[in-house]
C-alpha cells in the first residue's frame, strides 16, 4: 500500500489517499477521518455508480467524515484505478475481490456500506459475503431485479415525461430514425428531468466526462455479460440481517420500481423517498440527504451499544 497524506475540511476532517497494488491491477483509495472524534465510530464505505464513474461523484457523502472515517476508491475500471483497457471481462466476483482486497489491507473488522445506482449491486452482494462484518447497509437508487427496472422505465416515462419528450422516446423504441438534435434534446431532457433536477457541480461533470465507458460495457452489455442482463438478487435479499435505509427519488428514471423490491426483501429496512429527487438526491436534496444517512447510522450504533 502506497500513501500520502493531506489536509482538507479545514480543521474538521483530515485525509489520507495511496494506491493498493494486487491481483495485477492497482485501486486508488482515499481515507477521511473526523479530527477529535470523541468516540472510535465504525468506517463507512461508499460503492460508486456506474460501473466506470469515480468516487468522486458521491463527494457530498465525504462530509460524513467529521462524525466518522469515510473511506472511498475508484472501483476497477474508473478513475485513478486501473481502467478497462486492462480487462478482457468483469464481473461482480472481480469487484468484490477488489473490496476485500481493501479491508484486508485496512484491518477492517466491522464497516458500514452505501452503494449508489451500481453501488448497491455491489453492496448487497458484499452484505451477503460480509454478513457478520457489514454493520448496516445503505441502498440508494439501487438495482435489485434488472428486467423489471427496464420494463417500470417505460411505464413511468410515459407517466412523468412531458409530451415532446414522449414523442421522441416512442420513435427510438419503434426504431424510427432520429436526428441528432432529436437525440441531444431527448438526452438533455431526459437527464433534466429523470437523472439530475439540479444543475451538475462540478465534481460530477468532470466524473461524467471521465466516466471509462469501456467498464460500463463490460457490466451492462448483455453481448458481454449475460449473467447481468438477467441479474436479480430479490430471492437472496431475506438473508440480510443487518440494518438498511433504502433510499430513493420520486423522480428517478433510472433505478425505477426498485426500492418496493429492496424494502419487502430485507426485514430489518427502511425507506426513504425524496419526494424533489431523481437519481442523485445527495446531490438535488444534499443536507436532508445528509442528515437522513447521519440519523440512520447513529441509531444503528446506538442500538448496537457502538457508541460510547
């Protein structure tokens, strides 16, 4: 493990990031720490979208480090790790090899896990691995039952698009040819509405521009990967003892009908709709995103007897 150390947050939170070389490729992490923290809380781990999207764009959830120690990495394929060039195939094993690559290296005995969009594939599945480990599980805008989310897309397009977004969404599935400006304004109006509701930061352009294309393919495109194009987890989500906040958007056109799946699968849940979100409500709706997340953790180790 290679490192080097760095202040941020100002006197609140400091910082450390480094490389971890195995298994042929190299994962870059970053580790916050709350500076004076009167009690040694459990470490969160956040688990990015995408596959192929960096950390980076969960970087409110950073914030979360002046009550405990955040760790974040660019899973395999995105950001400063080593990206898909490098790969022939990947599968949900290889990022869990990843993850325990990193507890491993850390000397993690227990963790808190958030996965967004992606993130929650990864996360479930590492719940179920790391069950007497994983102290609560955070689920937001995740994916539980992928042909089902594609078949409740269509159906709530057609219930929350405006008409001209409709129209052009209808020429694309019936395979009627589209212009190039159709096809910008139906992305740009379709990301307004259904992706995004508020106007990008920065941090999540430059994680879009840098998004690694290439290992999302690997995930998503069922030439590629058949075991994801029929992933659906729902059979094995009774097995989660821990704690979990489903988290979710009203609006969101992504992970749609998702969170019913998570919140009738898992006993020990509770969801949480943002009723002015879609799919990045730490972003769209950030302090109540926020303080959701701190009030489940806190209750989790207040219940657990973690704190002191």
């Amino acid at each position: 493990m290679k490192e080097h150390h760095k202040l941020s947050g100002g006197d609140r939170i400091k910082s450390e990031e480094g490389f971890i070389e195995k298994h042929n490729y190299r994962t870059y992490y970053e580790v916050h720490t709350p500076r004076g923290n009167p009690y040694d809380s459990t470490p969160i781990i956040l688990l990015a979208g995408g596959p192929g999207l960096s950390f980076t764009s969960l970087t409110p959830l950073l914030q979360l480090a002046e009550e405990r120690k955040v760790i974040a990495y660019d899973q395999l394929g995105s950001g400063k790790s080593t990206r898909s060039e490098s790969f022939r195939s990947l599968h949900i094993e290889d990022f869990i090899e990843q993850f325990n690559a990193i507890v491993t290296e850390m000397d993690l005995k227990k963790f808190h896990l958030l996965g967004h969009s992606w993130g929650t594939v990864l996360g479930v599945n590492i719940a179920l691995q790391y069950p007497k480990e994983t102290q609560s599980l955070i689920l937001h805008s995740g994916i539980a039952d992928w042909k089902k989310c594609l078949e409740e897309r269509v159906k709530f397009e057609e219930k929350h698009s405006p008409d001209e977004l409709k129209q052009i969404m209808k020429k694309e599935r019936d395979g009627i040819p589209t212009s190039t400006v159709e096809r910008d304004r139906l992305l740009k109006a379709f990301n307004s509405h259904f992706y995004c509701r508020v106007e990008y930061p920065d941090y999540l352009k430059q994680s879009l521009e840098d998004k690694d294309i290439g290992t999302n393919q690997l995930i998503w495109n069922p030439e590629k990967n058949e075991a994801m194009a029929t992933y659906n987890i729902c059979d094995r989500l009774h097995e989660i003892k821990c704690p979990a906040l489903i988290v979710s958007g009203k609006f969101d056109g992504i992970s749609v009908g998702q969170a019913s799946l998570f919140k009738s699968g898992i006993k020990d849940s509770t969801h949480v709709e943002f009723q002015n979100s879609s799919h990045y409500s730490h972003i769209e709706e950030e302090s109540r995103f926020l303080e959701c997340v701190r009030d489940f953790l806190n209750d989790v180790e207040y219940y657990r007897g973690d704190t002191k």
